[in-house]
C-alpha cells in the first residue's frame, strides 16, 4: 500500500509540473523569433481601453500637401486607428481569436490612404502598422504605392534579429528583394506609439528604419538609419520631432497632450524642403466596416472626404 501511495504522490507531482509549464501553440523554432514581440509590458495611458475597445474605429481625415516631380500638390489622408487581435507566428490578423490562446497578440493598428494628381494621373499610397499593445517592437508593417505606371509593394515582419524585409517593385534597377534589417524603430510606427502612451516614445539618439513610401519614392536602399527623437510639451498640444542624422531627412508630428493623443498633424521635409504636411480635417468613432451599403454614403460628408 505505501509503494501505491508513492507512486501516486509521484505522478501528482509530475502532473502538477507539466500544468504549470508554459503554453505554446508556435512551433519551437518560431519562440526565438518571437521574443521581440513579448517585451516588458507597455504603461498604456489612462483610459485606454476604454476608448479603444468600443467595437469601434478612429476615422481621421488630413488635408495634405504633397511634393512630387518637384511640386506641390494637393492630397487628402484618411488615417484609420483600429485595435484588433494577432497572430504572432502567422503575423496576420486572427480568424479565431478565442481559439488562439497563446498565439494572440493583441494590437493597435494603423491604416493610412492618402491620394493625390499628378496632371492627367493619380497616385495612391497605403501603409499598414501593426503594434503590440503590451509593449516590443512592431510586429509587422506594409506599404504600397500605386500610380499609372504600376505599383510597389514592401513588407517588414519582425525577427529575432530585428526584421526582415521583401519588397517587390516593377522597377529593373530595385526588383523584387528580400532584405535583413537589424532591431530598429519604425517611422511609421511612430503615431501608434503617442496614441498608445507618448512617454513610452523613446528620445534621444536611436536606430530607426525609415517610412517605406519614403524610401520607394525618392529609390533609396531600405536601411537602418541613424536618428534623434524629442518631444515638447505644449499646454494643449505636443510636438515630436524625428531628425536624421544620416539622411537627410526630418519628420515633425503634433498631437494633443491630453488622452486620446489625437494626431493633429506633420510635416516632413528631405533636403530642407517640404515632402508632405498634413492637417487633421475630421475625426470620428465608427465601425466602419458594416457601414458599406449605399445608404451609408452620406457618412462620408462627416469625414469632409474630396477624393
């Protein structure tokens, strides 16, 4: 009997331990790549979920001015800040979140479509970021810009070592490529940040991986760079200042000092001269993907939409 009850004890203490091992539905060889993404958690700012889980979406509109072929051009943005749940090895948006357990990252995402003329022919650009909201690096980021003559894509998945890059162009000289990048900032990543906490937006002297429609418009290799970051708090809004150093470009962000840190505009400028500026036109909460009939057009009219 006491042979039993050993055994027994030993198999409870077996089952105890294999119950409190960590879960994990990636395979071993993703949990590297992984780690990135599963920082130190993020101190989001107060209110944060109470805003951000509504069941619904921010809907920004941005009158732009837009530099291309050496003039200046008028552009509209609409900006679409958005929480969701992802995959963290699959880095897509899950179908079942409930069933992901381990796999679910929960993000804030940020969609941007700005539009504008070139004479007779248009231009669209679109990027797509997605951050953790418990703090790391950004897990993925997209962008294409499309016009007459074709379109370019480019994609960053973030890695153990940093992130790794495809990008697919109709261009002979760029072609289709896939590039390694070290552990960097995202430019783009930039405004998710100030929604999420603008105290957790690191300043001072740091690696940053430029805005990818910069890089496709001006043809520049996809690198790290190196670059300051400051902010100024001002009683109603504050200003986040991006410098360069290594290239020269400067990115300068408004936003307002209170919670919900709305993006109240940019401005950046290459070699000392304007690229883009934008100005926050509209705002609205909405769950804009089930607002897709003809009776919802007039919805538009409250995003001050031209294009």
């Amino acid at each position: 009997m006491r042979i039993i009850n050993n055994i027994a004890l030993v198999f409870l203490a077996l089952l105890i331990w294999q119950c409190n091992q960590p879960a994990s539905s990636e395979p071993a060889s993703n949990a590297k790549a992984l780690s990135t993404a599963q920082a130190a958690p993020l101190p989001l700012a107060n209110g944060f979920a109470q805003y951000w889980y509504q069941g619904k979406a921010e809907l920004n509109t941005f009158q732009v001015t837009q530099e291309r072929y050496g003039e200046l051009r008028d552009a509209e943005q609409v900006s679409v800040f958005v929480t969701e749940d992802f995959s963290k090895s699959k880095q897509v948006k899950l179908d079942d979140a409930a069933a992901a357990g381990a796999d679910r990252a929960p993000i804030l995402k940020l969609n941007t479509i700005r539009r504008f003329h070139t004479g007779i022919y248009d231009y669209s650009i679109m990027a797509s970021v997605f951050n953790p909201i418990d703090g790391g690096m950004a897990i993925k980021s997209t962008s294409t810009v499309q016009d007459w003559c074709g379109h370019v894509f480019s994609q960053l998945n973030v890695q153990s070592a940093g992130y790794e890059a495809k990008t697919f162009s109709y261009f002979e000289t760029e072609g289709d490529q896939k590039i390694t990048l070290g552990k960097a900032l995202l430019e783009e990543e930039l405004m998710l940040r100030i929604r999420m906490n603008p105290s957790t937006v690191p300043t001072g002297a740091i690696k940053v991986i430029p805005d990818l429609a910069y890089i496709r418009m001006r043809h520049k290799p996809l690198k790290v760079e190196d670059a300051t970051i400051s902010i100024g708090v001002e009683p109603k809004s504050s200003v986040l200042t991006l410098q360069y150093t290594s290239i020269p470009r400067q990115l300068v962000v408004r936003f307002e000092s209170d919670f919900p840190h709305k993006i109240l505009g940019w401005e950046e400028q290459v070699e000392g001269k304007l690229m883009s500026r934008g100005v926050l036109k509209a705002s609205i909460l909405s769950p804009y993907w089930m607002q897709h009939g003809l009776a919802d057009d007039h919805m538009r009219d409250s995003l001050k939409l031209t294009f």
